[in-house]
C-alpha cells in the first residue's frame, strides 16, 4: 500500500537549510494501524504530511497504491487525497459555521460528481462514530470529543484506502481520548489501514506497529506485543468514576 | 443536492461567517453605485425635460430656427448682436419649395409698460399670426394678432399672465388700454400661462403685431429671428443650404465673408441644450468611478486578511481533496456575491435617493436603463477584478502550512 524509499525533507529558510527527514525507508501493507512517535522536533509530523501527500519531500521515492507520487501534478495529489485518504488533525479542523452533516459532506464537494446517496453516507459515517443525534449541530455546540468524531466521520466518509491521524487525542480529556482510539480500534478491526503520529506511549500502545522517529531517521521498527484494548480502558474508567 | 448548489451555499455560509468584514466591503460599493444611479437619474430626468421643453417651444423635428447675427450655436455671441434678418429674407424663404411656414418675430429691447397707476417692465416682441401655433401657445382669452393688425400696424396687444397680473391684478384686462413706452396701446387678448422654465418668466411678455413692433417700437424694420416649418423632417438639411444660399445673396455676402445669420436645427439644439447636462454626467461618472476603484481596493484589502484569517480553512478543504482552482472559484465566487449584492444595495438606494430628490428638491429625473446596466456591470466588475489577488492568494496557500 505505502512503500517509501530513503525519503528525505529539508526545509530551506532564506541560506538556512534544516534538514527534518534523513532517509526513511518504509511499507506500510493494507490493514496495518502504525503509530509513529518520536519526541517533538523528531520529524514525525512532517513525515505523515509527506504520506499524507500534504507536502513533497525533497528526495526519495513514495508510491502509494502502487503509483509513483513524487511526479504528480498539484491537482493529481488534491484528487488521490480525495479519493484515497483521510485525515484527522489534532485541532479537529472542522469548518466552524457549518453543521456536523455539512462539515462530513465537504469531501463530496471536491469529489468532482456528488453522490446522488451523499447525504445517506455522510449520516451512515456520523453514525459509525456514535454521532446520529448530532447531525445539525455545529462545532461551536459540541464537546471536543464529538468534534474529533465528527473529523473522523469526514476521514471516512469517502471510504479512504488509508486514514491519517496527526496526535488526533492531542487536545482531549483521557476519556474522550479513549473513546476515539476505541473508534480507530473498530475501524482497524473492520480491516482499514490507519497511520497515526502521536508521543503520547499510551496512545502507541494501542496501536499494532509502531514506528520510532528520532532526529528524522527510524530507530526502531516494531510490532506491539499486546495492544491495549481502548474500550476496557475507557469502561475501567466509568467503573472508577462511579 | 447538486454540486452548483453546494458551491452556492459554500460561499454564503462562508459570507455569512464572515458578515461583518462582508458588510464592510459592501459599503463603499454601495455608495459608490447609488451616486451613479442618482447621476444617471438626473442626466436621464434634464434630457426628458429639455425634450419636453423643445416640444413646448414647437420646436419639431420638421423646422428650424434662424437667428439674426452671426456665430455659432452655444458660444456667446457679444451682448449687441447685429440684427441683420429682414421682412423680405421672410418672404424670400416662404417662397423656397417645401418650406410651409415662416414665422417671424421681432424682439424690441425691455420697455416700461404701463396701464392706470400702475406699471411693469417687460419684454415686447413683434409676431404675426402663425405665431401662437408655431409656439403650441393659446389665447387664453380675446384673440390673438391678425392679418388685418399686420396691415394695419395697430396698436394691439396680447398680454402674458404675469404682465396682467401687474398691471391689472384681479381686474379684467380685456379691451383696455395700456402705454408701451409712450405709445397707447389697445389690449385684445391674454395668452395662457406657461410657467416659468429655469430663471426665466415665460408669462412675462407682450407681443403686439410684427409690423407695429418695426415701425412703431423701434427705429429699424429688421426682424430677430423666425421660424422656418417644413413639408417633412427629411428635407431639413436641403432646405437649411438653400435658405443658407437665398440669405448670403439677399445680404450680399461675398465668398469669405461669415454668415451673418445662425440656422439652428432642432437637433443642434438638443445637442447644446443636452450637453451641459451630459457633460456633468460624465464627469460625475468618472468620479463615482474613481469611488467605485477605490472600494474595489477596499474590497480586496479586507478579503486579503479574510484570506490570512481563514487560511486553516483552506488548509482544510485542501486536505480533503480541493484543488487549488476549487478554492480560486470559491473565494471569486464570494467577492462576485458580495460586490452583485452590494451593487443591488446601491442601485435600490440610488432609485430612492433620486426618488427623494425629485420630490424634495423638484430635480427631475427619470428612469435610466444605462445607469441600471451601468450599476450592475461595474459592482461585477469590481467584484471579479478585487477579487483576482485574495483569491490567487487563497489558492496559492501551502495546505501544510495553512494547517498550523
């Protein structure tokens, strides 16, 4: 699914030239649900924008699903983020005027033909995330934890190969945090790739594999042993509050 | 739900998110619209009056006009103008073939009048019969000058309303007798009212017959000027050389020598009568243009920090799939929306406001179908034109970076 090869990034300020990215080699294979962690400044964020076909690296090669990306014009990268991803931000990122409903249609607005059942999906993918009974709610009206869902029903709504996930438990309370793992938990086990940054080590070890990043170079590689099940967590927690 | 109308609804909740910076750039078109509207309002309003004017004066498109005195039509031609137009230039002309009517006059300079204790000063002008038609001017009372005063050079007057409300007031001028100058004069009818037309009192006039005015009131037999009517309005311009030709011969002018008598025809006339008017419109149009450049500006520098403001937004749709024209299309999208509702803003205020002017000031104006057309180009204009930099700008944002 993802395979990049000696993926290198320097941002170039005036003369200063920073390099972020030293060479990242790495395959992701569908079904996978990676976190990559790394202290801040460890380059992580600038590699998931990089899978995210947010931004180009400066050398390397990425192909994605098999097409070499790296060639791809500005408007091809917009339609395979249309098409093939979706993402959640850690601020949410939802658009601030408009409804729950109309914030999970956006994708459909770029998607170049709007669906004839849009409005079907958009309500099916709020309510995967627990959300039908906030389809006219605005941000503004919501918890932070229905916001994030809310972004996740948007990632999802076009039926993306792979979600990308940047510290999506970042701004949010321990239970709200739980609730949404526990969400990318089940869409993991109904089979979707999932990347997702985070340097929280709780968060990594809920997910399958993770991916260490220090100093825009992998230093470590592998499997979670025993991933924690955020769902007991989060009902441990209920139990403890009672 | 189609496409079209999602991007629609995009740019209004968009608009309406950002209402107050919307209102703002809303305010200089809106001002800058209404003041061409009021402009085209009242350019459209005098040319109608002027028309109307003309069609008083029975000023058709099938006669013409021919002043004693040289020059052209508009410039000042010197307060002693040489009266040079004689009865018998008249009568050559009615002569020409295709000319219908002549209808001389003869204006005598501002004379005292007076009629028992009191007295007024007024113009005096000599007129024949044809006169009062050619005018579309009627007695309102007794009877107007007749073939038999021109024989007769009588000393008969016909009175505007103004004079007989100075000399006679409430009284019944009819048969009474008034002194123009020293000479007695009989009164034999009143000509009804025709108001005044800018400064000057249309009502405030005597005439008497053209031959009294030559040979009693004034010490040549020259007449001021007369009005030439024609079979059709096509033969204007081959009757105006030819009258052109009889006049230079009858005033033995040699080759070289200017006219010295002015044709004007009633489109010359129009012409100077509308470009005072027309002059001011265009000078007014160029400035609520300038105003209408200047919210242009407006409009850009404020959708530019809108821009800066919602570029998370941007970052946004990016992430999801839009394409950097998608977002061009939607911020031009909203400037065209926001300069279309400002231009209609202004454009109601604008009827309004000529609407107010007509009925407080008494300006006329009128309905003008180019300052309509006028008003809503130039706010799309200025929309699309303002819009271009904010919405490069957007589109132009690095998604990564308008996502921090």
């Amino acid at each position: 699914m993802i395979q990049l090869k000696g993926i290198t990034k320097t941002y170039y300020r005036g003369k200063v030239e920073t390099p972020v990215l030293l060479g990242i080699d790495l395959h992701v294979r569908e079904g996978e649900f990676l976190a990559i962690m790394g202290p801040s400044g460890s380059g992580k964020s600038t590699l998931l924008h990089i899978l995210g076909l947010l931004d180009r690296p400066t050398g390397g090669s990425y192909r994605l699903d098999g097409i070499e990306v790296s060639s791809l014009s500005d408007d091809e990268l917009a339609r395979l983020r249309n098409d093939k991803l979706g993402f959640v931000f850690q601020a949410f990122h939802l658009l601030p005027k408009s409804t729950a409903l109309d914030n999970v249609l956006l994708p459909f607005t770029y998607a170049g033909h709007f669906p004839a059942d849009a409005q079907e999906q958009a309500r099916r993918a709020l309510g995967r995330v627990g959300l039908e009974h906030r389809l006219h709610h605005r941000p503004g009206e919501m918890s932070g934890g229905e916001c994030q869902r809310v972004a996740i029903a948007r990632a999802l709504v076009n039926d993306p190969e792979v979600i990308f996930a940047d510290e999506p438990t970042g701004n949010l309370d321990q239970r709200s945090s739980l609730e949404i793992i526990s969400i990318l938990q089940g869409l993991h086990a109904e089979g979707r790739t999932i990347v997702l940054v985070t340097h929280d080590t709780a968060v990594g070890c809920m997910c399958r594999r993770l991916l260490r990043v220090v100093y825009g170079k992998v230093v470590s590689d592998e499997p979670v042993a025993d991933p924690t099940v955020a769902l007991q967590q989060l009902q441990t927690l209920k139990e403890a509050a009672k | 739900m189609s496409l079209a109308w999602r991007l629609l609804k995009t740019a209004v909740i968009s608009l309406w998110a950002f209402r107050s910076y919307a209102a703002l750039m809303m305010i200089g078109l809106i001002i800058g619209i209404a003041s061409l509207t009021v402009i085209h309002q009242i350019g459209q309003g005098a040319q109608q009056a002027v028309s109307a004017r003309m069609t008083s004066m029975g000023f058709g498109a099938d006669a013409f006009y021919i002043s004693s005195g040289g020059g052209r039509l508009g410039v000042r031609r010197g307060m002693k103008r040489a009266v040079t137009l004689t009865p018998a230039d008249a009568d050559a002309i009615s002569r020409l073939d295709g000319v219908t009517h002549v209808v001389p006059h003869k204006n005598v300079a501002r004379t005292q009048v007076s009629a028992g204790g009191n007295n007024t000063n007024t113009r005096v002008r000599g007129a024949t019969p044809g006169w009062a038609a050619a005018r579309n001017w009627a007695v309102l009372m007794g009877r107007f000058v007749t073939r038999t005063d021109i024989g007769q050079s009588a000393r008969v007057a016909v009175l505007g309303t103004t004079v007989v409300r100075e000399l006679f007031g409430e009284a019944d001028p009819m048969g009474k007798r008034i002194r123009i100058g020293r000479t007695p004069f009989i009164v034999i009818g009143v000509l009804e009212s025709k108001g005044s037309s800018g400064w000057r009192d249309r009502d405030d006039l005597i005439l008497v017959p053209l031959s009294t005015a030559t040979k009693r009131l004034s010490r040549d037999d020259k007449i001021s000027g007369m009005r030439v009517t024609m079979t059709d309005a096509s033969r204007v311009g081959e009757i105006k050389a030819e009258v052109t030709n009889v006049l230079r011969e009858n005033h033995s002018l040699g080759p070289g020598v200017p006219d010295d008598f002015l044709i004007i025809t009633p489109d010359e006339l129009m012409k100077l009568l509308t470009r005072q008017s027309r002059s001011l419109v265009a000078m007014l149009t160029f400035v609520s243009a300038v105003s209408l450049f200047v919210s242009g500006v407006v409009i850009m520098n404020i959708m530019l920090v809108a821009v800066s403001e919602r570029a998370y937004e941007i970052g946004v749709r990016r992430a999801v799939g839009a394409r950097r024209r998608d977002i061009l299309y939607q911020i031009l999208m909203e400037s065209l929306m926001v300069a279309a509702a400002g231009g209609v803003c202004g454009l109601f205020l604008g009827l309004l406001l000529s609407y107010l002017a007509t009925w407080l000031l008494a300006i006329p104006t009128a309905f003008s179908p180019t300052g309509f057309l006028w008003a809503l180009g130039f706010s799309a204009g200025v929309g699309l034109l303002f819009g271009v930099a904010p919405a490069k700008k957007a589109a132009g944002l690095n998604p990564v970076e308008a996502l921090r």
